[in-house]
C-alpha cells in the first residue's frame, strides 16, 4: 500500500483478489493466504450467501491474516461490519446504502469504494462525494455476474485523464487480457475467478503482480 493523495489512507494499487462464496473459513483463509503470498495487495471480503455470524467470524480471520502479510481488507457492502472488524474500508454498489452513511459511519481515515459500471458520470459524482477509489466493469464475460453490463477499456482512458482518484477494473479479468486493461488506465485489477478458481492460487496471484512489474504501475 502507498499514501493517497492526502496521504492519509492506503491507495489501492496492483491485484486486489475478490473473495469467493466460501461457507468454510478455514478454506477461504487458505486460499486467501494462498493469494497474498502471490502478490495480492488488497483483499475484498464478498460472502453474498453468509449468516451476519459467518460474515463477522470470516471478517475477523481475514483482517488478521491481512495484517500479517500488511494488506488491506475491503469488505463488500457492509460498513457496520467493516467498522467491528476495523477493516480497511468498505466497497458499496448501487444498491449498498449511501457513501455519506458509509463516512458518517466509519470516519474520515476508512477507505469508501464505489463502483461506477460504465458511466463515467458516477465516477466523477463519487469522486466528488469524497470516494476513495472508483471501479469500472465488467470488461470482459464474467462468470460471477453474467448479466453485468458491458464497460468499454476506452473508458478506462477517459477516466484516467478526469479522475485523480485509483481506478479499479473489475469483470471476466483474466492473466490474457490484464495487461490492456493497466495499460489502458486502471491502477488495480479486482479479480475472482483467476485467482481462487486456479488450480495454484499463489501461482495465478503472482502472474498478475508480474502484469503490474511491467506495466510502469507501482503495485
């Protein structure tokens, strides 16, 4: 993690790996250890299926395990719990209550994600609001949303020239298509299924660090 632009909070930069569904905690730590290990720097906590019970005691087990290996946790949607665990931050969707709640809720020193799909207008608007990073996608099919809208990698060079804040892509990202996508503006590359779905979790996490070694890109 680097300093943003008020150097105050952890910008995000490089692999930032996406949690899967995982009912088993002692499984998820391990693919997450896994991860980390390979480069991951930021971790985002996404249980949509998850009791409030398994999400706390996940939650707790992943901040720990981030600590160690100095990585930010994100958690998905749930400021409350990203406050009781003192994670990194929250990431909030369309539909995951507002980032002034979100602020009001876990002060200025936390971390607020926001994603923007493929309208630039929500990222400014976010950008304005006080977000600290913004996420486009889905760029490419992705099997965790299949119905996701389309975001064109131009977007990503617009972006880049109107936002100061990280830019994060997200969707159907794989070690094939990750380079274009840095290359074309985004400062972190959210990833599922590369990663946790590969037979070498370590292995798939420090390929896509490699794509962030050579792309001029300080992971």
């Amino acid at each position: 993690m680097s300093a943003d632009r008020s150097g105050s909070r952890p910008a995000l930069r490089g692999l930032y790996a996406v949690t899967p569904d995982e009912a088993h905690t002692s499984t998820l730590l391990a693919q997450v250890a896994a991860a980390l290990e390979g480069g991951a720097r930021t971790i985002q906590y996404r249980n949509k299926t998850a009791s409030p019970a398994l999400r706390l005691e996940q939650g707790r087990a992943l901040k720990a395990l981030c600590d160690a290996h100095r990585a930010a946790l994100i958690v998905n949607d749930f400021a409350d719990l990203a406050l009781e665990i003192d994670a990194a931050g929250v990431h909030l969707g369309a539909e995951d209550g507002a980032m002034a709640l979100a602020r009001q809720t876990l002060g200025a020193a936390k971390l607020i994600g926001v994603s923007c799909y493929n309208r630039l207008e929500l990222a400014l608007d976010a950008q304005a609001g006080g977000a600290d990073y913004v996420a486009f996608g889905s760029f490419f099919a992705s099997r965790v949303k299949p119905g996701a809208v389309h975001a064109p990698i131009e977007l990503l060079e617009q972006a880049r020239r109107e936002l100061d804040v990280p830019i994060v892509a997200i969707g159907g990202i794989t070690i094939a298509n990750a380079r274009e996508l840095v290359d074309a503006g985004a400062d972190a590359l959210a990833v599922i299924s590369a990663v946790f779905g590969a037979a070498d979790v370590k292995a798939a996490a420090q390929d896509f660090a490699c794509v962030f070694d050579h792309s001029g890109v300080a992971p």
